[in-house]
C-alpha cells in the first residue's frame, strides 16, 4: 500500500492500488497460511483500536475514505504480529 496506494471495494484496483487484504495476499507472496495469520492479527489489532464490533477486515477497510487509518492499523497489526514472534 505504501507503494501502489490504497483502494477500497476490491484486492487491487484498476491503477494497482491494494486494500488491506490486497496488501497482505502481495506481501504473503501465495503462502496462504501466512495470509490468514496475518489477517487474523490485522483484525486483533482493528479490534482492540475500534471495538469487538467490527466484523472483517475488509468491512473495516471499506468503511474508510482514505488509507491513513488502514495504514495506520496495517503499522499497529506489525507490531503486534512481532510481539507474538511471528
């Protein structure tokens, strides 16, 4: 996202710009399991932020008008992903 910009309603848009599960399938590279970890940790750190509310990350994404806030928990959900040493 940093690179190629942040989109919401699809993985990647027509000018490559990713959501944040767009972002996560790029960055996990086809490892599936690592997709999922990382949507899972995504979502802790989208909850702890907003509340037990939010249904998914792609809700959450959605839900936004620009990227500065899913960018920002994108940066939360890294730290927490390293915390739990994964």
């Amino acid at each position: 996202m940093l690179t190629s910009g942040w989109c919401s309603g699809a993985l990647v848009d027509e000018d490559g710009a990713r959501c944040m599960i767009g972002a996560i399938r790029a960055e996990a590279v086809g490892d599936r399991g690592l997709e999922a970890d990382a949507a899972s940790v995504l979502l802790d750190a989208i909850r702890r932020t907003f509340g037990e509310h939010v249904d998914s990350v792609p809700s959450f994404n959605d839900a936004h008008g620009s990227g500065r806030v899913p960018m920002r928990m994108l940066d939360q959900a890294a730290g927490l992903a390293d915390a739990r040493g994964l």
